[in-house]
C-alpha cells in the first residue's frame, strides 16, 4: 500500500510540477552521463548520502529513505542511484525561473548539483549555471562559521522527548558564548500536535506522521527545552572546516522541501541528523550501525566517537537545575522566606527578612524571583499579577550592596555520551522456591533505575522490549528440565521526580506487557498485564537517596485465570540508595487486591543491588519474599550485565 500511494503521488507530482526544459544540450549531457558512469560516481558514497540510499534488509539493491515524491527526479529514482543521477543531471537544464513558490533543479538540490560538479567539472558555456537567489539570502542570513550538536536531557512527562533530543546549532560568524542564542537550529521532528499524548508513541511506532526539517532560532529552542520542559543542555561544538559546514548547510536546504515517515524506534530526529551530518565528510558513517532502533544518546556518542569530530563540550543547566542549587545553598528558614515572598505570603519588607546579613537576604530574594520566573514559565497563574511580583521581587534585590549569589552549578563527571550502553543482556541464575533456573534477559533500550546513572537522568526508567528466557533444572515441578519465555515487556516507564516545597512533580509508571502468573489451577501461563499508577518522591539533600510511594492499578488477561482476567489495585513503596559511587541498593514492597475475576492478595517484599565493575558491565542480585494465591516462597537471582 505504501508502493502504490508513493507512485500515485508522485504522478500527480509529474503532472502538476514537472519542470519546463530549455535548450538541452543532448551531446553534452550524454557526455556527463557516459563519464559519471565511468566514474562510478552512483555508488559513490557522496551520492548515497546525498540521495540517503541505505541497502534493502531482505534483497538485494538500495532504497531511499525520503519518501517525498518531489526529492527523486527519475520516476524508479528511490530505487536506483544511477537513474536518479541521470535524471537529476538533465534537471539541471530546466528553464524553470526561481520564485516565492519554485526553484530552478539547480537551486533546489543545490548539493547534489556541487558534488557532480565537482566530478564532472561543468562546462558554463554548456550548461549555464543558476543564481540561487533564495540559498543565498538564507545562507547570507546565517552567516555560518561552525556546527554544534545540541542534545536536550531526557523529559518522561513528554512521549517524543523521553529519550532526550538532539539538533544542530549554526554558529554565525559574529556571535559569541554569550551571543548564540541569536543562532538558527536545524531540526527535525514529526509535523503534528500530539507530541504529548500516548497517541504520539502510538502512531510514532507505526510512521504515522511525516518527519520534516526546520530551521528556527535558537532562543526559541532553548526558551522550550530549558525554561519550559526543564531540561539541561549539552552542547558539543564539532571540529567542521568551512567546506564541511557548507556542505551540510547545502543538503538541509536540499531536505527542507521533503518530508520522511516519522518512526518513533529508527528513522526519527536522531537518525536523520545523523544523515545530514555525514555528507560533511565522504568517510563518515554515521547510520550504518543502526538499522534497528537508534536512541538520541546513540546518536551523540556516533559524534563524540569519530576521530577529530569534537572539539568543545560545554553543559547548560536548565532553569530549574540552577534554582534547585540556589535552595541548596539556603537554611530551612532561608527557604520558606524564599517560599512566602514567591506566594506573596510576605512582602519584600518583611522584618524577619531584613534582620538577614545583606548577602542571605540577596540570596533569598534571588531565589524567590527565579521561582516566580519558572512558575510562569510553566504558565502556573498562582498569584495575582506574577510579572508585577517579579518586578517588586528584583527591585528590591537592586536596592542591596551585594555581589550576585549566583551559585556555581558543577559540570555532571558523566556526560550523556560517557553513560552505560543503551542495549542490555543479562546472564543469570537463581532460585524460585525449591526450584534452580538459569535465565537470559535481553533489553533493547534504554534505563532502569537500577542501572548506574551517569548520562542519564535521575529517577527516570525507560525500558523498551525487554525479553526474559529461563531455564529450570530437573526436578519435582512441572517446570521442571522446561526452557520458557517468563516475560516480555514492550513498554516499561517510571519516573521518580523528587517532591519539595518549590517542585510538586507527580511521580509514576506504567508498563505492559506478558509476564507468568499463579492461576488457580497451579499453572503459570503467560498472562497480558497492564499496569500503571501515581504518586510522590522524596529525595535527601545531597541526591544519595530516594524514596517513594505509589498508588497502583493492576490487570491480568489470561484464559487459566478464573474468569480470564484479574482486575486489582494497590500501593508500592520503596527506597533507592547509593552506599558508594558503583554500589545501590534497592528495597521495596508491593501490595495488590484483585477484586475482579481470580481474586488474590499478593505481596512482593524486595530488595536489589547492583555493583558497576566498568562502564557496561555491572553484577546485579535480586532477592525477594512473595505471596500469591496463598503460596509464600523466596526467589533470589544473580546476573551479569552486559552493556552495548
């Protein structure tokens, strides 16, 4: 169906928009032809690139990963390099005049165009060139003289950015550290307004919508990421000579008239910079490796793992990390001032204020005026005239001889390229009851809670297709000397985001997926199970603890199950721990009450720990008292991990 749609639009395209010709010269275009083909130049990986071929999984040959019509100029243009590259050598002889609404081939697949003249070296006289009016002034307009790669940290409560998401900064010529927010970005994302809801993932998984490029200013970028989603920045400015850069800046005008089919898993924002990015260098391959899925931190460390590709790395702490150090740096009494005078529970004159030294009282007036700043960011309308507030708030801070109590927010020891492999195995072994077993785990993407936390964000867990295998010893049960799927999760999320007096985030999760269930008739099948639920974190000053509390909901779907399915509800509580920089702990207790269908009163007391042996290598034991069904037994498993 998608064949069939892809022909029928691009007829419709040829007959609408096919471009006027002039005068061809028809010896002279065989000329190029016959000499591109002794030049090999369609298997060139310039051209492969320029055209985004990538070899088919299956048979044999490439296709193009752009799926608008108007990219490909030979109608089998998607499939075959040397057709496509024929024809866009005779589109270079269109008359077609530029204007708001068109351009000259030249001018639209204006990389290509250099490349081939570069090889072929055009004859003027044979084949005039065009001005390209249009790439000139936006060219002109970003005065380009280098490249950054800009990754936003990872963001749960929203569906497309719960991985984190990268894009590229064009620093202009005459800007500086303190100037770049009057940068352009290039991005690319999905064109849609879902991007939070679960409809977003849904139709992400099944290219669902058209992914296009854009280019906008930089500060409105930032404005989103840092100020309004709280996400920190990193930027790492590449190591590009201007030839490079030009040679990206060409292609993503050539991009910016098409669109691709957006896929939440591989062809998203992640994979497609990265193909824009590798026509700076003809040896770079930077897509190659991931024809499965690609996570937007996978795609930073196919930057920072390319020799000579960074030259600079600089962190930018969002808006509420610097307000979360500022109130570290205040006593409680400190704190609740900052609190009341934010509220406007007490006024800029309140007398316990004043009685402060005059640098305690800078420090609280700053932070009650960031406060208000991040609430409005937010769009939170708590107090009456917030802007009026913020006003009163900062001319008081003026009126104090005190240097700013601005505080010094330390660089992460892990950048988000440094952390652990996104992919998972485990090997490991253990005990269920009376019963030994050995289990093999694999988990495409990404992060648990458990899992070292450096590069990542804190309390957050996304885990995508993760599959459990066991295999239990002889025996006196009935899975005895039996190899078995014991689980497979497609969808795994938890966000843990600590609770304060300044920051009320709502903490929790929901998974789905099959897992073994206790039926009645002692069976254990593979039962659907939807889980999900809500509550709060806490977290101790220095970040070396959390704990939480869950109010959970809970189903089971299985024909084993009395009446086929159990409907439940109930609670979980439990506490993170890191006794060392390589060690945490993890203790936790579950409770559930099916009321519907096979009614049950299970209890889960746990405790894990993982101890990190390198980057992507960690040992792990699991150990745990649980009930179901009116069976008590003791489980306990220990793995290797292994990080990739």
């Amino acid at each position: 169906m998608r064949l069939i749609g892809q022909l029928i639009s691009f007829a419709v395209l040829l007959l609408s928009q096919t471009p006027t010709f002039g005068s061809i010269d028809d010896a002279y275009l065989a000329e190029l032809i016959a000499k591109s083909r002794q030049l090999r130049l369609a298997e060139k990986p310039e051209w492969l690139k320029l055209v985004h071929y990538v070899p088919n999984l299956i048979s044999p040959g490439v296709h193009g990963m752009v799926d608008g019509p108007e990219f490909y100029n030979a109608p089998d243009g998607k499939s075959n390099p040397q057709s496509e590259l024929e024809a866009t050598l005779a589109s270079f002889y269109s008359d077609t005049e530029e204007s708001d609404k068109q351009q000259n081939p030249q001018c639209l697949f204006l990389a290509r165009y250099v490349w081939l003249d570069e090889q072929l070296a055009f004859d003027p006289q044979r084949l005039p060139r065009r001005v390209c009016k249009r790439y000139q002034q936006w060219y002109g307009g970003l005065n380009p003289s280098g490249l950054t790669l800009i990754f936003a940290s990872a963001y749960l409560n929203n569906p497309s950015s719960m991985y984190g998401h990268p894009l590229l900064r064009v620093d202009a010529k005459d800007q500086d550290d303190h100037t770049r927010l009057l940068a352009y970005a290039i991005t690319f994302a999905a064109n849609t307004n879902e991007a939070d809801g679960i409809a977003f993932v849904v139709k992400g998984l099944f290219g669902g919508y058209p992914g296009v490029f854009s280019i906008m200013p930089y500060y409105l970028k930032v404005r989103e990421y840092s100020n309004l989603e709280n996400r920190d920045l990193w930027e790492y400015q590449m190591n590009l000579n201007p030839k490079e850069v030009d040679r990206v800046l060409r292609h993503t005008w050539e991009l910016g008239s098409t669109w691709y089919q957006y896929f939440f898993f591989d062809e998203n924002c992640a994979y497609h910079l990265l193909g824009l990015l590798q026509v700076a260098r003809p040896e770079l391959d930077l897509t190659g490796q991931f024809r499965w899925w690609l996570i937007p931190t996978d795609s930073v460390r196919s930057i920072t793992g390319q020799k000579d590709m960074v030259k600079k790395v600089v962190y930018r702490p969002s808006n509420a990390t610097v307000l979360g150090h500022r109130m570290k740096g205040l006593s409680e009494q400190e704190r609740r001032l900052a609190r009341d005078l934010s509220m406007k529970r007490i006024s800029v004159g309140d007398p316990v204020l004043r009685m402060l030294p005059v640098n305690r009282e800078a420090a609280v007036l700053e932070t009650s005026q960031d406060y208000v700043s991040y609430r409005r960011a937010l769009g939170k309308n708590d107090v009456a005239d917030p802007a009026g507030l913020a006003h009163e708030l900062l001319a008081a801070r003026s009126r104090l001889d005190a240097v700013a109590q601005t505080p010094e927010i330390p660089v992460p020891e892990v950048h988000p390229d440094q952390g652990h492999g996104s992919s998972r195995i485990d090997f490991g072994t253990g005990r269920k009851g009376d019963q030994s077993f050995q289990e093999l785990r694999a988990r495409a993407t990404y992060h648990d809670i458990m899992d070292a936390e450096g590069g990542y964000a804190r309390g957050a867990q996304t885990e995508f297709f993760s599959l459990a295998f066991r295999h239990y010893d002889s025996g006196n049960t009935q899975d005895s000397g039996s190899t078995r799927v014991e689980k497979f999760t497609p969808i795994n999320i938890l966000s843990l985001t600590p609770r304060d007096d300044f920051f009320e985030s709502m903490s929790w999760n929901l998974s789905a997926g099959w897992q073994r269930v206790r039926a009645a008739r002692g069976s254990e099948p593979l039962a659907f199970a939807l889980d999900g639920g809500a509550g709060g974190s806490w977290s101790n000053g220095n970040s070396t603890a959390l704990w939480y509390t869950l109010l959970d909901g809970s189903s089971r779907f299985n024909s084993d199950l009395v009446k086929g399915y159990a409907l439940g509800a109930g609670a979980s509580i439990g506490g993170l721990f890191d006794p060392g920089p390589r060690w945490r702990v993890h203790g936790y207790a579950r409770g559930m009450r099916y009321f519907l269908g096979q009614r049950d009163l299970p209890l889960t007391l746990g405790l894990e720990q993982r101890v990190s042996l390198g980057r992507n290598l960690a040992l792990r034991l699991d150990i745990a008292r649980n009930r179901e069904l009116e069976r008590t037994y003791n489980s306990g498993l220990m793995s290797m991990l292994f990080y990739f």
